[in-house]
C-alpha cells in the first residue's frame, strides 16, 4: 500500500474475513512510504488483529518488487499469496487459491477483473481489458506455457521463489513482478503452473483512473515487455501487425480503388472471432463484461499498444 487511505479499510476487511483457518493464516502488509493518513489506518488493524503485521518499506521509490521482497523475506509460510490494496478479495479467495496446489504445482495464477465503481465508459473498456487479459493468462497456462498474469491475484511456493533467486533476475524492469516472474519460473524450474477457475478465486480491482493516469500505468506495464523472450517478442509483434493491417486494409479500402468487400470480409471475421473469445471468456471466468463495448475496446486495444506500447521501451519509467 502506497497512499491508500480511502480503499485500506475496504482491503484490510476482506483480507481479515477469510474462510481459511486463522491459525494458518498471516497477513504481511507493506505500508511503501504513505504520506497520507494510511499508517494510522494500518496501526489500527494490526493491534486488533495479532495475525496481521505491518512494515514500513524504508526505501524511498523502490518499486513493487522490493516491496514485495521485503514481505517475503518478512513470512514463513509455504505459500506466498498476493493482493494489492485497491482489491477486495471474496471470502472464499485463500481457500479456493490453496486448492488448486497439487503436490507438483508451483504457481497458481488467479483472475482479477478491473472494475470501475463510476461506471465510466473507459471503465467499460477497462473491464474488457483486464478480460482479455486473463484470457490470454488462462488460455497460455492451459496451453503448459506461460505469458502473462497480475501480481494483483497470485500465489507461489516459497521454494520456487527461491529457486529462481527471487527477483533478482528481473530486477531490470520496473515492473515485471508477475509476468515475468511467471516466465522466468516457467523457463527455469520444473513446477506446474495452474490458472484459478474458481469464482471465488477471482479478485476485483477497483480502480477510476484518469486518461493521464492510466497511460503511466499502461506504459509500466507494457515496459515489461523489453524483457520477454525474443520468440514471445516476435509473437506479439506479428499479433499486433497483423490486427494493425486488417484494420488499415479496410480503410485503405474506403479511399482507394481496392476491393472493399475482401477487407471487411476479413474485418468482420476478425471481429466475430474476437466476439465468441471474449463471450466464452465472460463465461469461464465469471465474468458479465458488456460486450456491447467490444468496438470501443478494439480501437483501445489498438491505440494503447500502437503509442504506449513504443513509448514504453523508451525513457525513464518509474514506479509511482
């Protein structure tokens, strides 16, 4: 938690709610330097509750993976599970996430729906956003690969944190605690990775950004991707290329003297495919995203990796 005094209390409660047995259960929070009123807060909870426990991340701007280091090195468990202060996990979120770990699993991979509580229109696309992204995530780890994932619903053994030298191999990118911390598990251990299909493994995000906001996000994010392998690079690029032309074919296609029905024939495939994606997808994982809004998201999803996505491989990218 950075800043985080007027979604803390909401967070803290759902975390304390749990369905899972107390004894067996501990909640590390790290308070990265509050300026707000967040501290006190966090003083409260941890002396009603005497299996909460709060530390003060000292390092100045560190970035989340520090913050989430010095959290673990502060636990004992077996499992580390991870949540960030702007979720509110279901009661049933550490019992559903502990039953998906088999003897041979080492990660286990939850959905977490970004979910706009002004009801905005770009919080629409939000949600379609986070949808495809969890599609991806599911569909990559049925596939025994692994792309993608949120640090906002995640779990791992201790022992594969240890194995992979915790993040120092990605230490790097700003961000990357998730993602690339699944990848490089994925790459350098044996353990099976699983996605969470469970509706009370799912774990909203609450978030009403503004344009500027959200750009800096996004642009943190896709940062990650200077450091994906060259096959995942080369993947993405030809992804995005090819969404990029039958778009650019189609109008093309308007203006000029080319043959408009093959172009929206394509169009329109790529459309109805993208459609039955994302209506199996709002059905496996839970979820009642509009699809009405699809066409808003499809021009988002184009717009934010033609111009963030480049911008973030350049410059300074900084955590907060």
């Amino acid at each position: 938690m950075k800043n985080e005094m007027h979604c803390a209390r909401r967070c803290l409660d759902a975390l304390i709610r749990q369905n899972y047995p107390a004894d067996l259960l501990k909640i590390i929070v790290i308070d990265d330097g509050s300026t707000d009123e967040t501290p006190l807060i966090l003083a409260e909870y941890a002396g009603n509750y005497p299996f909460m426990r709060v530390i003060r991340n000292a390092q100045d701007n560190a970035g989340k993976k520090a913050a989430l280091h010095l959290g673990i090195q502060n636990s004992q468990g077996e499992i580390l599970m991870f949540t960030d202060a702007d979720c509110l996990p279901q009661p049933g979120w550490v019992s559903a996430m502990i039953q998906n770990f088999q003897p041979n699993t080492g990660i286990v991979v939850g959905f977490s729906p970004v979910l706009d509580p002004s009801n905005s229109y770009l919080g629409k696309v939000l949600q379609l956003d986070s949808l495809a992204s969890g599609i991806v995530a599911a569909g990559a780890i049925g596939n025994s690969s692994a792309i993608t994932c949120t640090g906002r619903n995640l779990a791992y053994r201790r022992v594969v944190y240890d194995q992979v030298n915790g993040f120092q191999k990605i230490a790097g990118s700003v961000s990357g605690d998730d993602d690339l911390f699944l990848q490089l598990a994925h790459k350098e251990t044996d353990w099976k990775i699983q996605f969470a299909l469970e509706e009370e493994s799912i774990v909203p995000s609450y978030q009403s950004k503004s344009i500027v906001e959200l750009f800096k996000q996004k642009r943190r994010h896709l940062s990650a991707g200077k450091y994906y392998s060259f096959q995942l690079q080369v993947g993405y690029l030809l992804f995005h290329a090819a969404n990029l032309f039958l778009i650019f074919y189609f109008f093309m296609s308007l203006f000029l003297k080319m043959p408009i029905t093959l172009a929206a024939l394509f169009l329109s495939a790529k459309l109805v495919i993208d459609f039955l994606i994302f209506f199996k997808g709002n059905k496996k994982l839970h979820q009642t995203g509009n699809l009405k809004y699809l066409l808003l998201w499809e021009i988002f999803f184009l717009g934010s990796n033609m111009f963030i996505g480049p911008a973030s491989w350049v410059g300074k990218i900084r955590w907060k």
